[in-house]
C-alpha cells in the first residue's frame, strides 16, 4: 500500500471518529494511536517498510486490540 494512501486512509479515519488526541505508542514512531475519539473509537496507526513480511508481535497487537475495541450489538450480525 503506498504511504500516501495509507496516510489519507488514516486521516479519514481521525475524521470519521472525530480524534482529537494522539498518544504515542510505547514502541516507537512507527505506532500512533489515537484514543480520544468519539464513542470510544480508537484509530491505530503503523508504518514501515514490511514488505511482504508481518511485523514483530503483529498478531498479539492485532488480538489486543480487538479485545479492547469488541465490535457493539448489532454491528456483528450485519445489522
């Protein structure tokens, strides 16, 4: 994905949830997150040059985030 896509697609994302704070991750520059947001949306933001490679810890980070974030009633079942 090229970087300017994903940073428009991340910035659409601030827009849709209303983000107004960003908190720097513990890892680094190459994670942002952003956790005030509306109704408790959380926007997270990666970027570096994987290639076709899944980066360190992706899929802890992945599963993290799902857990805190569960889908809301309805919106699982396509309501």
């Amino acid at each position: 994905l090229p970087i300017d896509s994903a940073r428009a697609a991340r910035d659409a994302w601030l827009r849709i949830n209303q983000c107004a704070v960003e908190t720097q991750a513990a890892d680094g520059p190459s994670r942002r997150r952003w956790s005030a947001c509306r109704a408790g949306a959380v926007v997270e933001y990666c970027e570096g040059d994987y290639a076709h490679t899944w980066p360190p810890d992706a899929t802890a980070r992945v599963w993290e985030f799902l857990q805190e974030h569960p889908m809301a009633a309805g919106l699982a079942s396509g309501r």
